[in-house]
C-alpha cells in the first residue's frame, strides 16, 4: 500500500492548502462577542487540517475500501446475517411517490402509500399464517417487547395477574432474556437435549400456572428444526400460556411450513434479515409483529385498516398496547420489503428456503472433518461448529476469526450460542454462489491445518489487514475516540 497513503488526514496537511472556498456571504456581519457569552466564543482557531480537494478526496475513498459489507463480500454471520440487498429495492425506494412523502400528509394524499403497507402487512400474515400485522416496530428486538407486552395485556384482561414468567430456551438469541425482563416478566430457562432441540421433559417441569408465555426461534439457533413444536405448543397452551416466534430465522422454512400452523400466537420478522432491508451500522431496522385473532385488539395503534375503499389509520383501539413508534415505523424498508416479495413471488421465496437449507448442509459436511460438529443431524439455514479440537493445539476460535481475515472473509458468529464450546455460528444465505463457498471451505481447511503445523501463525493473525492484532480489552476499557498528536 506504499502508493496509497491512507495515513490521518492531519498528518497529510500543509498550511495554506485548501479544498474549499465559500461562496460571498449574503447576510449581515455580527459581532459575536456582544451577542453571545464569552464562553460560546472561541479565542483561537480550530485546529483543523489544511489539505487539497484532491487529498481529501483520496482519504475519504481510501477509508471507504477498507469497509466491507455485503455488497465487498461473503458475510456468513450466524443468526441474524446481513443478505443481499437487491438493487431494484433501492429503485423502487427512491421513487418520488414515495420518497417525497410526509408522515403529516392527509392520508387521503397518500393512499398508495398506504395501500402498499396494507398489501406488505397482508403477504406476511400469509407467510407466517396470522390473522393480522403491525409494521410500527422500529427492529426485532422493539417487535418481541411489543409481542410480550400485547401477551401481557392479554393475560391481564383475562384477570390472569400472576402470569409473571416467560420461558426462554438455553440456546435463545440474547434479545429474547432481555426484552423478557424489559416487559417486566422473569425469565425462565429451559434447557436442550442432547439433539439440540428444546427438552419436552425439562420444559414441563418449568411450566406452571405462573407461565405468561414460550419464545422460541424455529428452526432454533443452532439451526436445527424444532421437530416436537406441536407438543410443545400443546404443553404450553395446556397451560395458559402462549406461543411466541422469533422469526431471525424465518428465511429457512418460508413456503413449506408457517409459525402460526405450528401453534403460535404472536410473530416478529426481521425485514432487515429475511427481506433483504438494508441493515448496515446497526439500522435502520424494522421487525413488524403479527398476531392470531384473539390478539388484534391490542396491536400498536394507530392500526392501518381499510373502510370504504379508503385506507385509513385507526386510532380508536381502546384495548391496544398505544403507539411504540412515531409515525408507522421506517417506512423506506417496507418499501424493500415488499419489492423483494413481489419480485419473488411464492415460488420464488419456497426458493429461498431450499437454497438457503442447501448451502448451509453442503458448507457443515465439508467443514465436519475438520472441525467438531456438536449436533449431527441436517441443519437448515445456520449451523454451530465447534473449535475444541484446535483449542486443544493452542488456538482459540477468536484466532480462527481473526485468520480468515487474511483470506479476505469476514468470520461466521463465534462464542455462540452460549451452550457450545467455542462455538462458530455461520449462516452462507441463500444467494451465495458454489464457487464462494468452495472458496470459504479451503480458507477453514487451510486454517485447521495451520493450527497443527504452525499455530503461532493463526495464534498471532490477522496479518494482511490495515490494523493488525490489538488488544481488545484495553481497547473495549480504555477506548481513544479522537485523534492525538
């Protein structure tokens, strides 16, 4: 990289240059320090770089290479993976018809708008076999508190005060403890056989009168399908209690089964995961919940109903849990989402279920001789090796991670879920090509036998990135955030 210095935009400055020049200034001069406090005005100049357009330019550019996302390459994150992000979303997206709109228009000037979220919330109603949606939340973690607290207002109505718990599986997303304890439940958790699948025995124990409710991701996430999810729902409906669905994972059985024929209650979806919504630095997010009939009544209002020919949203819902987002929700994903179904078709998602299930069976049975697979049995879009067996010749998993570094992937999930050893989580999507998996399977297979032959190598990775190993927590404890001379 000698011929792209990338080095701190102040170290590349010399006085006197300049990228810029201001136009004319077009309003009345003011005398700072008699209109302000002394202490709003600077006694010296801001210390800031002096640099060529064309030097900044390059900086600029050169930080932009080093980022990576979906769009560089294969990005085989466990769980919640980032997909691709078709182009002809975007497209559609920025249409004037919808990207000039605002929130406070009379709905009477938006009725396309909102006849397409009327037409997103009822393709996903059929795609998970509930009764009805609401696009409001802002993620799925916002989509699994509103889902647990429309259960609470369900068993409250009911005079069932003294539900009071919600069980949660051992090998759950983290998401689903927390919004537990922020719906103001208890946890509970129920442990996994030796399958990897929930224990029919350990979850009738833990199931009592006091039992508001049951999360679970289906297929879970170790990827392995919840086979018993009928006696498992009858166990928990026996009960009193109802069905919650994560649906992180809803990518892996889309046309060949849906939540709610398996007895759920309440759903949330990722748009960001399983309809291709954008989901880089962390948004924007969108994670809509639906719900079995007897649940309507508390959706988020303003609820998007149709009266008349007319679509409308209806704020008279003295029953729902109120408003859990300003306006309805980020409206530029359901967008995305709904130009990803429409494009599909039905066909097409049943597609990506078969796709999806297929890549990660052929990634696990290449990668099981090397590496320990915990759960044998055919996985579907995810599935959790273990690295015990390089642990014990001294490399961790983190090291496996920071090694595929130097073969230009980005690592799978590591250290979960919590119930395996140095577990890596690693989900190829459905649209990755044979020839990129290929290229991953020889990347984990050079690594496993660097790890026998020279650990040191692995040990001390990444090699050929800008930032090589660091010290991560002193890094996490002790973080510089700004530039120092």
């Amino acid at each position: 990289m000698a011929n792209q210095d990338f080095s701190l935009i102040f170290e590349r400055g010399k006085k006197g240059r300049t990228s810029y020049s201001l136009p004319e200034m077009d309003v009345p001069e003011m005398d700072l320090d008699n209109e302000f406090e002394n202490c709003y005005v600077r006694s010296d100049a801001p210390d800031l770089p002096e640099v060529s357009e064309l030097d900044i330019m390059r900086h600029y550019t050169g930080l932009s290479r080093r980022n990576y996302g979906v769009d560089s390459g294969f990005y085989p994150l466990g769980s919640c993976t980032m997909k691709y992000n078709p182009k002809i979303n975007e497209d559609v997206a920025s249409l004037d018809g919808f990207s000039h709109i605002h929130p406070h228009q009379d709905p009477k000037t938006v009725q396309g708008a909102m006849e397409m979220m009327y037409d997103l919330q009822a393709s996903l109603s059929e795609l998970t076999g509930m009764h009805d949606f609401s696009l409001q939340s802002a993620a799925g973690a916002q989509g699994e508190w509103s889902g647990l607290m429309m259960i609470r207002a369900f068993h409250e109505a009911n005079g069932d005060d003294n539900r009071t718990k919600v069980i949660v599986p051992d090998s759950a997303h983290g998401t689903n403890p927390a919004s537990v304890t922020v719906a103001g439940f208890e946890p509970v958790t129920v442990q996994t056989n030796e399958n990897g699948l929930v224990d029919l025995e350990d979850l009738k124990r833990v199931v009592d009168e006091e039992t508001a409710a049951m999360m679970l991701t289906n297929p879970n996430t170790l990827g392995l399908f919840e086979t018993d999810i009928m006696e498992m729902a009858e166990i928990v409906h026996g009960a009193g209690g109802k069905l919650y669905y994560d649906g992180a994972n809803l990518n892996a059985i889309m046309g060949y089964a849906r939540p709610g024929d398996m007895g759920f209650d309440v759903v949330h979806l990722n748009l960001h995961k399983t309809f291709t919504g954008p989901h880089g630095g962390g948004g924007p997010g969108s994670g809509p919940v639906g719900v079995t009939e007897e649940f309507v009544s508390y959706l988020p209002k303003p609820v998007l109903t149709k009266k008349d020919d007319q679509f409308v949203f209806d704020y008279d819902r003295p029953a729902s849990i109120g408003r859990i987002k300003p306006y309805y929700g980020n409206f530029g994903i359901y967008l995305r989402a709904y130009t990803y179904i429409r494009t599909m078709g039905a066909e097409g998602l049943k597609k990506v279920s078969e796709y999806a299930v297929l890549n990660a069976n052929y990634l696990m049975r290449r990668l099981e001789k090397e590496y320990v697979l915990p759960y044998q049995q055919h996985c579907k879009h995810e599935f959790v090796l273990s690295g015990k067996k390089q642990k014990q010749l001294g490399v961790r998993t983190l090291d496996i991670a920071k090694r595929l570094l130097d073969y230009g992937y980005h690592p799978p999930t590591i250290y979960f879920p919590l119930n395996v050893e140095e577990a890596m989580m690693t989900e190829p999507t459905e649209t990755e090509s044979k020839e990129t998996l290929d290229g991953f399977i020889d990347a984990m297979l050079h690594i496993s036998e660097e790890a026998k032959n020279e650990p040191e190598t692995v040990q001390e990775a990444p090699h050929q990135t800008v930032v090589k190993r660091m010290d991560e927590t002193t890094a996490a404890r002790k973080p510089i955030l700004r530039y120092q001379k």
